[in-house]
C-alpha cells in the first residue's frame, strides 16, 4: 500500500504529465489570454474580439473557427481547462481566482465558431 503522501505525489506527477502532453500537442494560446489554449484545428480571428483592462479587471472576448464538431470544441475546453485552474461552473462556464470564463459553440456552412469571454467575477 502507498502512504497517503506518495499517492498524493504519485497523483499530482500524473496531472502535471497529462498537463504537459496536452500542452505539447497544443502550443497555441490565444493572444491576450496567455494561459489558454487555442484548440488544434482552431484558428483566432484576430480581427474580432476585444480587450478591457479594468481596475476590477479584465475584459477580453474573442472568436475562434474551424471545421471541428461543435460538440469536439466543447469537449476539448470541458477538459482542458480544469488542469489549467479552471473550475466548471456551467455547460461551458468556468471559473478560476476572480475571473469567470464563458464559451459559445456555434456551427455555420460545416464550420463550429467559438465565442469567448472572460470577465471579472462580478460582471454579468
């Protein structure tokens, strides 16, 4: 049997591996949000979208396409984000310190278009 301090070790080697290969197979993040990954198969647009620095924090949104399921983008970021911190708080609402972090999938013409917004906790 493990000590219950080597299952912890042996639990968090486990998380920061998966962490790591995620990472490496994904080496994009979106551009004014350093810590989160832009989906493989995902492109920024990097026209749309916006960025508020507030004295109660940030507010950025921003857009993503690309022929991926919807339902594939949904599940990439369920799963993504809370190794990065994030804790599910909706469908596809997470938070994590202050900041509260929402994803729209769409779908159009066979492309899924994912919307995202990130503000402080405090604004609806």
């Amino acid at each position: 049997m493990l000590s219950s301090r080597t299952s912890a070790i042996c639990g968090a080697t486990m998380l920061w591996i998966g962490l790591t290969n995620i990472l490496a197979a994904n080496d994009a993040f979106f551009s004014g949000v350093a810590d989160l990954p832009l989906m493989p198969g995902l492109l920024q647009d990097s026209e749309a979208g916006l960025v508020f620095d507030k004295p109660n924090g940030r507010i950025v949104e921003f857009y993503a396409s690309g022929t991926i399921l919807p339902a594939a983008v949904a599940e990439f970021y369920r799963r993504t984000l809370p190794q990065l911190g994030w804790t599910k708080t909706g469908n596809l609402e997470f938070t994590r310190d202050e900041e509260i972090l929402r994803i729209i999938v769409t779908e159009k013409d066979g492309t899924s278009i994912a919307r995202f917004t990130l503000s402080p906790r405090s604004v609806r």
